[in-house]
C-alpha cells in the first residue's frame, strides 16, 4: 500500500479515523495524506494560498479569515506532530464542497485506500440528505474503511466479506487480500439467506469454494446465515461471532436507481457500529 488519504475535519470521529490510518500506515509504511476542506460560502473568494478576499457581509467575512487561519495552524500542528515517523506524511487544505475535493484528491495522489469517520444516519435525514461518507462509498475509486469510534488495526482479528460470490465481486478481492494481509485477519465468506433471496446451503458451498479456490484465499471460514434482510443479517452475524470489521462490494448506483434498489453496503456504513470496508465495483 502507497498512499492512504484520511479526509479530515477534526470531529471525533476523524480523529479516530486519523489514529486508524496512523497505525495502519505505520504496518504497510505507506505516505499517510491528510485533507482538510474548508467549505466557503458561495459570497467569498479565495486564492490557492488559502487567502480569502473580501465580498459580502463583513461578518462572515471575518469569520472566514479567522476560521482559515485556524485551520493553518492546527494543520501545521499536526504536521510537526507526526514528522519523522516509519510513514511519510503530508496534508492539504481546500475550500469548496467535502466530497468533490475529496474524489479530486483521490485522483491526483492515487490514493490506494480511504480512511474516514462517521457518524452514521437514519430515518428521515438518512434519506433526505446522505452524507459525505456515504457519496464517497458509493463512488470512491479506490477502497474506503469507515471508522466509528476508537479501533486499532492491531484489534482487527476477523473480517466478514459477505457477497453472493459471483463473478461480479472478484475485482475487489485482491484489495480485500491485501488489507487481510496488513492486519493478519482470519476472513469469513459469508452467504446470507432471506425470504427473497434464497439459496440452497449445498449451492452456496459450491459457489463460495469454488471462490476460495479461484482466488487463493487463505485463512478463511465459510458460513450460510439465515436473516429477514441483507443488511440485517451482515450486522447480526459480525455481533453474533464478535467480527471486527466488515468488508463489501458496492454498485455505486446513483439516482433513480439507488433510490429503487437502495444501497445495502451504504446502509451497513450507516448502522454498524464497526469499522466498514467498502470498495465500488466498476
């Protein structure tokens, strides 16, 4: 691993993602990038220097100078704190919208891996407006882990991929090798069952060893989990076996579309209380 990107907006949760990345950057000595994007009114102007020109209200003016000029420090802060370490590390500040800057900065840097925190939503905010994790899950070019809360890649002992195993999923799985590999997890392939979408656990089997055996897969635990949905039973089954981190593919579906078939990787990130891995399948 080269390069992992940790969006950051100094929220609990993306410390805790930053400390994750940390860790993991320090196993796989990759360049550790930081991002900080600075969301600007549409009134304001600024350079690429960060310098913001005056224009509108002057109150929010100042408050924009004074926020940017926080920012330069506390980056710069962090910048001094993690000098010289077994991992490369740089930062970048820029304004305009969280997700379009992350995706722009994903590509320029490419990025091999995302780490980010959540909050998590649902209900009726959930619905109506997404968030910026969510946008990069679906659409992020390279694998996303979401973080929770506090987790060290040194506690991560199991990951479930769950996935129907059809040829559709294998391009995510030499990314799903590699952070195996990195963290030293036993991975469970996993089948869930429901009412709409049922399999017979003699089929399931073929399919998932025939997966095993197609993509060299090591240490691995095959099960078939019965449950009323996709989503509900991939939480349900990493609390029941103590999993401690989940792993799937995403379609990245947008519009009309997503709203019909919905997004079950999307509604994990949302629900589970565990690290997510995530990677779109193009």
């Amino acid at each position: 691993m080269k390069t992992i990107l940790v969006p950051f907006d100094f929220s609990e949760e993306a410390e805790n993602a930053f400390a994750f990345a940390k860790e993991l950057a320090t196993i796989t000595q990759a360049h550790l990038k930081l991002l900080h994007v600075i969301e600007i009114p549409t009134a304001q102007n600024f350079n690429t220097m960060g310098e913001v020109g005056l224009g509108g209200d002057d109150i929010n003016n100042i408050f924009v100078i004074e926020l940017v000029e926080k920012r330069k420090k506390q980056i710069k802060a962090i910048e001094e704190e993690n000098k010289d370490k077994a991992y490369t590390f740089s930062t970048k500040i820029i304004f305009g919208n969280p997700y379009a800057g992350i995706s722009n900065e994903v590509a320029e840097i490419k990025a091999e891996l995302i780490v980010m925190g959540s909050k998590g939503s649902s209900g009726l905010e959930e619905l109506l407006i997404g968030s910026n994790t969510e946008k990069v899950v679906r659409h992020a070019s390279c694998p996303v882990i979401t973080i929770k809360g506090e987790i060290s890649p040194n506690d991560i002992k199991s990951i479930i991929f769950a996935s129907d195993f059809t040829e559709e999923n294998e391009a995510v799985i030499p990314h799903l090798k590699k952070i195996q590999a990195n963290v030293n997890a036993q991975l469970h392939l996993v089948k869930i069952n429901t009412p709409n979408s049922f399999e017979s656990s003699r089929e399931s089997l073929k399919k998932i060893n025939s997966f095993i055996n197609k993509h060299q897969l090591d240490d691995v635990k095959i099960e078939i989990y019965n449950s009323d949905s996709e989503e509900d039973g991939i939480i349900q089954y990493a609390e029941d076996n103590n999993i401690d981190m989940i792993a799937m593919a995403t379609h990245g579906r947008t519009g009309f579309m997503h709203l019909l078939s919905g997004s079950i990787a999307e509604d994990v990130v949302n629900h589970s209380k565990r690290p997510v891995w995530t990677m779109k399948i193009k």
